[in-house]
C-alpha cells in the first residue's frame, strides 16, 4: 500500500515537473 503511494506521488512529481517544463517552453 504504501509502497503503491509512494510511486504515486513520484509519478506525480515527475508529470508536473515535465508539465512545467513544457509550459516554460511555449
């Protein structure tokens, strides 16, 4: 479960940061 969680909130963190990174390319 935690374990679960824990890659959840990795893969979230990764998703935005790659987000921002494409809206500070535009």
């Amino acid at each position: 479960m935690f374990c679960s969680i824990h890659s959840v909130k990795r893969y979230t963190s990764i998703t935005l940061s790659v987000s921002v990174g494409q809206a500070a390319n535009t």
